[in-house]
C-alpha cells in the first residue's frame, strides 16, 4: 500500500495530481470491483442538462447560410455532443483552496475522498463507496484502449453565450458531413481544437466547483456504454460512506481482502474529517 493514500491533505509527500475519485453505489462498487472495469456512460446521462446540448454560437450572419446547412451542422454536433462517453471524477483540492488544521495528522478535509456534496450526490447519501485511483497509470490504460479520448481537469465560470464558430470553420465542417453524414471528423476536430473541446466538454457552471472534477470524454456518434478493464491494478484504496449499512460493509471488507485493496471508513466530525479502518467494533455498530 502506498503511505500518501490516507495522509492528511498538507502533508508534502501528497502529490494532488497523484490520484483521482471516483464516488459511486454499494451495488455498483462491487460490480466495478468483480468485473474490474468501469463503464463510460453517454454525455446525454448527466444530471447538467446545459453539458447536454452544443454550446455554440456562430460568428457570422446565419441568413447567409441555407437553413438546412444549419440544421444539419446542429443535429450532427448534437448527436456527438450526447453520445460521447464519458467518466468522471474528483480531485484533491489545489493547496491553496482547503481549508484545514495543519496540526491534526488524521484531518482529511481537502482529500478528494473527503468531499461532502460528492458523497451525498454520487455515494447515496453517504451510504456507498469512493474509489481511490492511480491517476497516471489509469490514464495509460484508457488512452491504449481509446486512443480519442481527451483527458482533463473541469475548469468552472460564470454563463457563457457559447463558443464561436467562424464562417470558414462552419463551411469546413458542413462540407465534410455533407458527403459523409457518419464521418469521424467530429473527434478528429476536438483532438486539433483543444479551445473548442475545453469550453464544450471540460467547462461547467460555478455552481458545479465543489465537485473538482477531472473526467475522461471519449468523442463517439454511436449510442450505448463503453468499458474500461483493468480497474484493479490502478486501484490505491477504497472509502466507505459514514452511514453504510454495517451488513455490507462487512461485504465490501470481504471484495477488498479477496483482491488486497486497502479500505477505510471515512467519517465527518464537527472540527475534522478522519478515517477509520474497517474493525469488527465499527462492523457492529449502529449505522445511521
């Protein structure tokens, strides 16, 4: 087991850009671990309903243009804008936005596994499961397996108008997807314009900040999942929500000694955030 995966968030041997977070189900986390694989779902399935639609906006009289060339450009972005696949994550917080004691070697707060929103939102209330990821490492294995896919840490801003498009960029992609209404030009385009892909994929709303999100696109027109294998070999630790039922936790204990993962318990008190490691004493003990 590696000694930074539980340290406390100031300690200097903690890189933040060492791990990523993933929060998730009891039922699901035991799926990810057996299988040991992750599915990348549609970008059509996020609860931000505004990452769901092209954000874009033409830099050009549009009344130049037939309106069937418009529709066409809208519904061809549409379809890669909702059926790219995507996974997401958290991340340690940047030294200089946790707030914390630095006396207190069992203080977590700032731990990308410490985040409350996340694990009200994404664990059930508290009660499921944060994996703890190797981040280099995963992201070899997704880029081997899906040579597309952009890999990136979420920026957050206030509401934008969209990005622009220039009339000759416009004309560029109507003519391609004109002769080829299926053609892959779409990820081609987001691997050449990091400008466009950062502002369409990897930017969301202020209100999103206290997720920290790094996630994986994978540009695709097809609908349906796609799967990530060889979870368990970049898996540093698992977390167990406060309020997990002590029944599976003792479930999650057996998974994570079959495939020699660390586990803990994480818990938020009122002065501090601490983890706990999984003893019988917590296994029988009243979980609310």
């Amino acid at each position: 087991m590696r000694k930074n995966v539980w340290c406390a968030w100031w300690k200097p041997e903690l890189d933040p850009d060492e791990y990523i977070y993933h929060y998730t189900s009891f039922e699901t986390a035991l799926k990810i671990i057996y299988s040991d694989q992750f599915r990348l779902s549609p970008l059509s399935n996020t609860n931000d309903t505004t990452e769901q639609k092209p954000r874009i906006k033409y830099d050009f009289s549009v009344k130049s243009k037939k309106k069937k060339d418009i529709d066409v450009f809208e519904k061809y972005w549409s379809q890669w804008t909702t059926h790219s696949k995507l996974l997401c994550f958290s991340r340690d917080l940047p030294k200089d936005d946790a707030v914390i004691n630095n006396g207190d070697i069992f203080d977590v707060a700032g731990r990308g596994f410490a985040l409350p929103r996340m694990w009200a939102q994404y664990a059930k209330n508290n009660s499921g499961v944060c994996f703890i990821i190797l981040k280099k490492p995963f992201v070899t294995e997704i880029q081997k397996a899906y040579p597309g896919a952009i890999c990136k840490d979420v920026t957050y801003s206030d509401w934008s108008n969209g990005f622009s498009i220039s009339e000759n960029l416009f004309e560029e992609l109507i003519t391609v997807i004109s002769h080829d209404y299926d053609s892959p030009y779409a990820q081609t385009f987001l691997q050449d314009n990091s400008d466009f892909a950062d502002y369409a994929y990897f930017s969301k709303l202020i209100d999103w900040k206290s997720e920290n999100e790094y996630r994986i696109l994978v540009p695709s027109s097809k609908e349906g999942y796609l799967y990530i294998e060889g979870v368990r070999n970049c898996l540093a630790g698992l977390v167990l929500g406060e309020s997990m039922d002590s029944s599976l936790i003792k479930t999650m204990r057996v998974a994570a000694t079959q495939f020699h993962i660390p586990i803990r318990r994480i818990v938020f008190g009122l002065r501090r955030c601490s983890i706990e490691n999984i003893t019988e004493d917590i296994e029988q003990s009243a979980i609310k």
